[in-house]
C-alpha cells in the first residue's frame, strides 16, 4: 500500500512480544495511521505496520534490516520517517526522469526476460541493441524510449562466463593461501579465483579469469592443508546484467545482495521455472520470492514480476511430474497475485491471456507464442513488452498514450547551450514537401529522401505529410501507405537523410552519435522488417553502424507478420545505441526502413506507416 504519514504519534507497547512477532497491541493507535503501510519503532528494532485493528498492529518484525528481538511490556512506540521511506518516495518521484532499470533472477537465457546476452545480439555493452524477442525492449520502445536500461551496473564477465563467486559458508582453520578448482559446467578456459581468508574463515573469492561459455554451474572445490567445510557457489554471468540463466530463485536468492547494492530503480524479476523441474516445492519457490520481493521494496526499488507461464517443453520430465509441475506453477503464481494486492511496489505482468492456448487440455502454449516451447518467441516478446509498458505508464508520469519526444525549436542544436539538441533542423518536418523517387507518388516532407531499397511489387506506394497532427502535437508527421499485391519476400523501403557530409549537420571525428524516431503503424499485414538505422562511412563503404528495430533482419515473426497491438496503431520510439564516430569519416545515412513478404499474397501486404520527430544528436 502506499505509505501513510501521521504527526507525534507515540504510544506504549501492551503485553511483551517475542522476537519475530507479526502482531502486536498497543495502548493507543488514535493518532496513528488507520491503515497500513506505516512504520513504527521499538527500541532499536523497525516494524512494517502493514493492517491495523483497533490498538492491534499487523507487522512485518526487522524492517530495513533491523534485528528481530523481543520486546517488554510498556517499551516506546513511535511512528518514524525512515531511510527506506525516503528512499521509496524519492524512487517514486524520479521514476518519471528516465528510471535505472535492471534483471535479476534467471533472465539471461535466450528468449527469456530481457534477452541481455552477446550471443544472440541482444543488449551489447557498452551499447545498447534491442532484440526482436525482449520484452523489455518492446516495452521500451512502446514508452518512446523512457527507460534508462544502464548494463554498466551488472555483471562484467564474458558471455556464460564465471561473473563471481558466493561464499555459503566459509568454513573454519583455512590457511592464507588455500586453492578453489573448477569442475564441471561445460565451459572453457581456465578459471583463476583467489580465496580471501580472515581468522580461518574464507571471506571472499577474487575471481581474476573468468572462462568462458558455461552452460550450467560448476562445482567447486577447496584445496588446503587445514581448513575444512567452506562450501563456494559459483554465479554464471555475462555482461551488464544481474540475470543468471538456469538458475532456481534458491540460488537467485543468494546473490540478492548484488542488485540491493546496485542503484537502479526498477529491478525487473524472472525466476522460478527452473524450480519446477528439479524438485523445490511451491513453498519453497514462494518463500524465496517473497524474500526477494521484500528485500528490494524494503530497498526503495520498484518491482516488476514476471510469472512463469506454462510450457510444452519440460525436460526430463515423465508425465506424472509434467502434471504436478504444472500445478506447482499456477500454486506459485495465485500466491503472487495475492501478495501484489494492496499497493505495494510491485507490478505483475502476466502474459497468460496471450501465451495459454485454451483449446489445448494440457494448457500448453499457443502456437508462434514461444520459440522452443519455453521462451519468448518475438510475437510475444512484443505482446508482453505491450502490457508492461501499459501498467508503467503511469509510474513514468504517461498517458496510456505517451506523450512523443520534444518537438521544437528549442530542441535545436547548439554547442554551449544545448549540446544534446538536434543535429538535423529537419526533425519539424515542416519544410516545403517534395516529390518521392518512383514508384511511390505523392508527396514527401523536405531534407529528407524515400527510396525503395528492393522488390518488384507494382501496388499502391504513396506519400502523404500530415501537417495538422492528429495527437495534437506540433510538427509534421510523413505518413506513407503500402498496399503491394504480388511481389518478393524482400519488398524494401527506407525514409531518412541520405549519404550526406558530417561536416553539414555538425558531426565532427570523435563525436558519440544517436538517431531516434517515432514510428506509428496500423493496418499492416505481412510486416517483417521495421528498422532505424545510422551509417556512418569512408570513400562510400560503412565503417561503423547501429541500428535499433528487427537487429537480425529476418522475419519479426515465424509466419512474416508484424503483431497487432493496441487497436493496430501503437506508437514507439526507435533509437540507436550511440557511437562514435570513426577517425576519417566524411559521409553518413540515417533511415527508417519498413519491409514485407509479398511473396504469392496478392494485396496482402499492406500498411500505413507514419514517422514522426526524426532526429540525430550528440550523447554527451
């Protein structure tokens, strides 16, 4: 619940409680809070009041890491303003400033969570590239690029590289100088990790090689002449995120210090369908989430979950095991809505109405819905990445329908001023409309061009500038409409600034550079190509690119078709990772691209496609 606020409220404690009490009476709760969440004091110990009845307080013992002890009859009670409080509030305040977001949990698989792995392209430090199937990333998009997805913060290591080690128990006796070895995991490479020991009792492992390509956790093991009983967990990681993927929330939980201590403010949490399949119960999946959901709102951060949806894919499995898996599944997952209810910092984006297949008796996913029967395809990648930007909306201070980047001359580019502003006074859109290069017709907003880069459909292919924007908002908007008939698989078309000096927009060698965009689509059938690109070239060859969109450019779907979402015309933000520009660099090109399957369709690929607030700038 949202976090109520009294003044002087003080009262005495009515009866002793023992160490860990949920429940508590006092002498007076008249000017205290009549609901929870408010927090109270008691010597030395803070409580989460959570429900209040009367003089009965329903709490949660030990908040913000206090220590559970018990209390005496008569102790002081008093209603404080806490480190925790502030920090909620200020996290809640500043959400709407571009918030820190992060992973955690068993989100580093492919196709799962975020997709934040170099391996299948998704989210590469130190820039950012959006995967066709994150939801996090369709999300982003869908808030017109509001989030800050900072991977500086996570793990540092190589791709399913040993990222740390944890230290379960230290043991006792151990010399300064003991051996840790590896065994097991898959990976290669040697892995160097030095103990750190005080009193006998391992600290700390320094892990100075990392290995590489782990596919699960290694076993470690202790060498010296002394000591005895330390136990060593090894964390697979890759870079920029605190996703671990194959992990169970037992193992989860034990690197939840790691994303506490990490200053972000929304920690998006996937973890749990490991457990089904190695014999945790339910209780066991709950009781850690519930650890690590109280932890990181005692720790003033925002939480989103994301339950585990079920799956056709379960290895190993006999049958009997598939059934109570998938009973434990939906146990685990009524138990979170339950604990979501009252307002706490948390937020559950639930992908079943799209993801169950209803007519199936084993509920497994429905078709397109998954890549292996377990992970995101990308249509649901973008389904998913649509409910979570619904119900984080109003967290960022947005409408249902987010407002579009800023659209003025204000925005514009000046060295002293505003050094962020945009590079390209052509982002209005308001200059004298041209004439589009055959085969399209109509008309095309200047400063920039439109080609079609391949195919051989002969269809409708015209342009339009909308000079009175339909959202209200100021400058033009290009609206271009597509109805192809019969053509290729590869029909190609590209909107933007074409081959020109870096010297003509202020570009200069050693410059970072990013290109954004709005982009609004409806009425689309067989879409698979939707694409910003920035090129930046030498004597007509690219030497350096970036590109936000379908990064894989292949199909954005299995069947060819780009989802419809929202009523069909939902608006987002492409955006560039931001580059440098390299030393002898004299031209660059910055296009929005839309591409479709005409092949054997005839009149079925179709689309209206508007572009809105085209900009380049420098990140500074």
């Amino acid at each position: 619940m949202a976090e109520q606020f009294t003044n002087l409220a003080q009262t005495t404690l009515v009866g002793g409680i023992a160490a860990g009490a949920t429940a508590l009476s006092v002498a007076s709760a008249v000017k205290f809070p009549a609901s929870g969440d408010f927090r109270i004091v008691i010597d030395q110990e803070i409580f989460l009041v959570t429900g209040v009845s009367g003089n009965n307080f329903t709490v949660i013992p030990g908040y913000e890491g206090t220590q559970t002890v018990a209390h005496t009859s008569g102790a002081a009670v008093a209603h404080i303003l806490t480190a925790g409080v502030i920090s909620r509030l200020y996290n809640a305040a500043n959400l709407s400033v571009s918030p820190r977001i992060q992973a955690f949990g068993d989100s580093r698989a492919a196709y799962c969570g975020l997709n934040v792995n170099a391996a299948n392209a998704g989210f590469v430090y130190p820039s950012i590239r959006y995967p066709a199937s994150s939801p996090l990333a369709w999300a982003n998009r869908f808030l017109r690029g509001r989030l800050n997805l900072d991977l500086s913060l996570g793990y540092q290591g190589q791709f399913q590289a040993i990222a740390s080690v944890k230290v379960i128990n230290g043991g006792s006796n151990y010399s300064n100088a003991p051996s840790v070895s590896f065994s097991g995991g898959g990976g290669s490479g040697t892995v160097f990790a030095t103990p750190i020991v005080s009193g006998g009792v391992i600290q700390s492992v320094a892990v100075t090689t990392q290995g590489s390509g782990f596919t699960s956790l290694p076993t470690l093991s202790v060498s010296d002449v002394t000591g005895s009983g330390a136990v060593l967990q090894a964390v697979i990681g890759g870079t920029g995120t605190f996703g671990v993927g194959g992990e169970t929330t037992t193992q989860t939980l034990n690197r939840l210090s790691d994303i506490i201590a990490a200053p972000v403010d929304i920690v998006f949490v996937c973890s749990g369908t490991n457990d089904l399949t190695v014999g945790i119960s339910a209780a066991t999946t709950k009781a850690n989430l519930q650890t690590i959901f109280d932890s990181l709102i005692q720790a003033g951060k925002f939480v989103i979950y994301c339950p585990d949806q079920a799956r056709s894919w379960w290895s190993t499995l006999t049958t009997p095991q598939i059934t109570s898996a998938r009973r434990q599944l939906y146990d685990v997952k009524r138990w979170a809505y339950q604990y979501a209810a009252g307002g706490k910092n948390i937020i559950i984006v639930d992908g079943e109405d799209f993801w169950v297949d209803a007519t199936s008796s084993t509920g497994n996913p429905k078709a397109l819905m998954t890549s292996d029967g377990l992970h995101w395809s990308q249509a649901s990648a973008q389904a998913m990445g649509l409910q979570l930007a619904r119900q984080l909306a109003p967290l960022l201070g947005l409408a249902n329908n987010p407002p579009a980047n800023i659209v003025s001359q204000a925005d514009s580019y000046d060295a002293t001023y505003n050094p962020q502003g945009t590079l390209n006074f052509g982002w209005l859109m308001s200059a004298t409309p041209g004439t589009p290069t055959a085969p399209l017709t109509g008309s095309i907003v200047g400063n920039f061009s439109v080609f079609r880069v391949s195919g051989s459909a002969t269809g409708t292919m015209a342009g339009s500038v909308e000079t009175s924007r339909s959202d209200g908002l100021s400058g033009n908007r290009q609206v271009f409409t597509f109805s192809l008939g019969v053509g290729t698989n590869a029909e190609r078309f590209s909107f933007g600034i074409t081959n020109s000096l870096i010297s003509a927009y202020n570009i200069n060698v050693g410059d970072k550079i990013i290109a954004e965009c709005d982009m609004w689509l409806s009425g689309h059938a067989n879409v698979n190509i939707l694409l910003l690109e920035l090129n930046f070239t030498q004597s007509g060859s690219v030497v350096i690119q970036a590109y936000d969109g379908d990064t894989t450019r292949s199909t954005l779907l299995v069947a060819g078709n780009y989802m419809a979402l929202a009523g069909d015309s939902t608006p987002m933000t492409l955006r560039t990772p931001s580059v440098t520009v390299p030393s002898g660099t004299t031209n660059f090109t910055c296009y929005a691209t839309i591409g479709f399957d005409a092949s054997g369709a005839a009149a079925s690929a179709t689309a209206t496609w508007k572009i809105g607030n085209f900009k380049i700038r420098k990140s500074v």
